[in-house]
C-alpha cells in the first residue's frame, strides 16, 4: 500500500501517473500478454504441440526402453533413444494419467492418450507462427500501482513471474487504474538488458524483437539442444573423468577437482587446497553442433581447458568432448562426469 497525505497529493501522483497508465484491449496490453503466454515448444520431442507444456515428472516408454523424465536435461535421453534405432517408428508413448499447462496456465489432468490427443491437435503445426512471443522477458519482480474501482489509494502488486503477469493483464478491466513503476528491464533472446523508462519505449522495445529469433516452434528436436545442454551442466557438480591427447593422459592432473557451472556462465572448479575460476558459454554458430567454450585464464592446468569443444556423446550422468581429429595427431578428448 502506498500512503498518501493529502489530497492535492492524490491528485499529483494520479496526474504524474496517468503518462504510464496501462488500459486494456491495446497494442501494448495485447504485446504484454503475448509475451507473458505459457511456451509450451521446450517439450516438443514428447507432445509435438507448442501449445501445452508438459508437468514433469512424467514417464515415457521410447523403442521399448523405459525413460523417467524428471527435469528438461532429460528430454536428451528421449533423443538418444528415438536416435539409437534410425529404422524404426520412434512412437514415444506417455504414462498417464499427466497434467498439462494450457497457453493461459490453466493445468488440465489428463487420463488417457484420446483426451490428451485433444489438446495437441489443438496446437499451431510445425514451425507455424504462433501467438506467444518468445524473443525478449522481463527481468522479475516488476510492478504496478493498482487502483480499485471507489479506492483513493492505489495498491502496490508486484509481480515476479509471466503467469502473474499474464493474470495481471487479462484482468486489467477489475481495476480502475494500473500503472507501471519504471524503469524496469527487459532481457533478449541474447541475454541483452534493455532498460526502459515509459509505455512508449516499452512497446518498441517488444515490437522490435518480434521475431528476430528462432522460437524453437518446430518438432526436428535438434534445435532445443542449447536449452537442454545448458540446464544439462547447471544441474549438479561435475568431475572430469578423462582428459587426454593422441599422445598422453593428463587426467590425473584433475584428480580432486569439482567442477560447477553457473547458470550466470561463470564455472569453477575446488579441491581440497584452492578454487579455480573460469567462464563458460555455448557457441550456438551452429545449431546442430554446438560447442561448449571454456577459459580458465592462464591457470595451470586448467588453462589446457580453454578450447571450443565438440560434443561427442551426452549420457544421463556425463559429457563427451573433443576436439582436433585423430588423423591430424592433434586429438583432444575431454570427459565431465555429474556426481
């Protein structure tokens, strides 16, 4: 709650505030709830539909095998076995009953393969436009001042995730009045901060990224692989099991060393006498083969690390690298294993 004094007050900060007044059935008000929409492409590899997103944990049955699917990361085990057999159907058949999270994040139970095949089929196609957009966020907790219908003072909702957002915007019309409280930032597609101060820029800065990047809205599965790589190596600690060249093995060099990556892209290593520091990306130059890109500086022996690698292999509990080829004698092969 805000306090006010007086009401010469109430009348200047009404006054003040109309300039940054949100109303609905706007642009802005259809841009903001646009892009507050559940995305439900991250889950593609199971239900080929951008509109719903899947409760995890769930349970799938892939070519036979048996797969628990507890967190994003493991959508790669659904990958890997729809992979393992390049001559077959790849029918991913789900264990219900499952609970599914609708574009309004309405959650739906469903019991059998008929009811859940009616919210697929309810879904854009493949690649289709649709209507979330999924190329900038905000940077949470913003707010607003909310004023009730026969209220003289405005109450403060802050709001600290799409969904409230979302519920925010579509019941613009229970309010008399709802203003933003700015600045407040917004994050790209490319992790870009755009700070802005009034309606007017907040518009353009979502109208300007309207569909400068891939949504991931298509059902081939490989270009998920950066999202699924990154919550991959965030979650848990890590050792490296192997690290070798065509000539010798440098493992023991590592031995006691616990790696972590950050999702803010910073990674560390610690043993017993000190911690090493280092960055960590994703070269995502090539969807379907990224790299992972480590710098640990000049710190022995980890600068040996600082490579673009290759992935080879990615398991439930571990990560392949390479880099250089066998042929040209200037083989590297680097092996993280989660702990």
């Amino acid at each position: 709650m805000i306090g006010i004094s007086c009401q010469d007050s109430i009348t200047e900060t009404i006054e003040k505030d109309e300039v940054n007044q949100l109303s609905a059935n706007t642009n802005l008000s259809n841009l903001l709830g646009r892009v507050a929409l559940n995305d439900g492409s991250k889950d593609n590899i199971i239900d080929r539909a951008n509109n719903i997103s899947i409760v995890l944990p769930i349970t799938v049955i892939v070519n036979g095998i048996e797969i628990n699917i507890t967190s994003v990361s493991d959508y790669q085990l659904v990958e890997n076995a729809i992979e393992a057999f390049p001559d077959d159907n790849d029918i991913i058949n789900i264990i219900f009953p499952i609970d599914i999270i609708l574009p309004d994040y309405t959650r739906v139970t469903i019991s059998n393969q008929a009811q859940f095949d009616f919210y697929v089929n309810q879904s854009t196609e493949d690649n289709e436009i649709d209507e979330d957009l999924e190329c900038i966020d905000f940077k949470y907790p913003i707010s607003f001042e909310a004023l009730a219908f026969n209220a003289s003072i405005p109450t403060t909702i802050v709001i600290t995730n799409d969904a409230e957002l979302y519920e925010l915007i579509e019941n613009l019309d229970n309010f008399a009045s709802v203003n933003f409280n700015f600045p407040i930032t917004l994050v790209t597609f490319e992790n870009i901060e755009i700070a802005v101060t009034d309606l007017d820029a907040l518009e353009s800065a979502i109208e300007n990224t309207i569909d400068i990047c891939d949504e991931d809205d298509d059902f081939d599965f490989n270009d998920d692989d950066e999202a699924v790589l990154f919550d991959f190596l965030t979650r848990g600690d890590w050792i490296i099991d192997e690290y070798s060249t065509d000539e010798e093995e440098f493992t023991e060099d590592y031995n006691g060393y616990i790696f972590t990556f950050e999702s803010a892209m910073s990674v560390s290593s610690v043993n017993d006498a000190s911690t090493v520091s280092g960055t960590w990306t994703i070269d995502n130059t090539d969807p379907n083969n990224l790299l992972v890109v480590l710098d640990f500086g000049a710190v022995m022996p980890h600068s040996n690390l600082n490579e673009s690698w290759k992935i080879t292999n990615l398991e439930a509990d571990s990560l392949s690298l390479e880099i250089g080829s066998e042929s040209n004698g200037d083989l590297k092969v680097l092996v993280f294993e989660k702990l």
